[in-house]
C-alpha cells in the first residue's frame, strides 16, 4: 500500500510542478506582450507629440530620464529603447497586415528587425 501511495504522491506532485510551469510560461508570455502594447503605446504618443511639432526630438532624453526616477530599478525606459519604441511605431503603423506579425514576435526580437532590415 505505501509504494501505491508514493506513486501516487509522485504522480501528483509532477503533473502540480507541469501546472506551475505552465503558469510561468504562460504569465511570460502575458508580459510579453502587455510589453509590446506598452513599447507601441509609448511610440505612437512620443510620434504623435514630436511629428505634430509640439516637442522635439530631443524630449525622448527628457522622458527616459523621468520614468527612470519614477521606477527605479525597471528597465527598458533607456533613451535608446524609447527611441526604438517610437521607431517600431512609425515603421509599422500604417502596415496593418504586420501588425499580427509583429505581436508575436518578442520586445528583443522586434529591436534586432528594425535594426536589421531596411524595409517592414
């Protein structure tokens, strides 16, 4: 009776260690794309302000600057990720058959694109 047991325990305990495994996989992948929104949401307002000539290019020092002191210790508020996220806006926002495409793709993997390829 106490290695049906054991085996039981086992089993039981592995396919819990599978469920929290999903669940990270999961809330990563959550993250990852609430990531990208935030990344294009970012891109779309610092576009939006600088092309309607209210800032200039320059405020994107300003900005990483003051979000850096709002959270401290979180990354990717840097100039030059800012910088992408107005990038990404601009390069695909009015290509809305990528849109999908470019939701699927990681934050990282997204930067090396715009760096890489010279066209969407």
């Amino acid at each position: 009776m106490t290695s049906i047991i054991h085996h039981e325990y086992k089993s039981t305990l592995e396919a819990l260690i599978v469920r929290v495994k999903e669940a990270q996989y999961n809330a990563l992948k959550s993250f990852s794309a609430e990531k990208l929104r935030m990344a294009w949401d970012f891109g779309k307002i610092i576009s939006q302000k600088i092309k309607g000539k209210k800032w200039g290019a320059s405020v994107i020092a300003n900005i990483s600057k003051d979000l850096q002191i709002e959270f401290v210790g979180v990354s990717g508020f840097g100039v030059r990720d800012l910088a992408y996220m107005r990038k990404m806006y601009e390069t695909y926002s009015d290509k809305k058959s990528l849109h999908p495409l470019v939701a699927q793709i990681s934050w990282s993997n997204n930067k090396v694109i715009l760096d890489k390829c010279k066209n969407p």
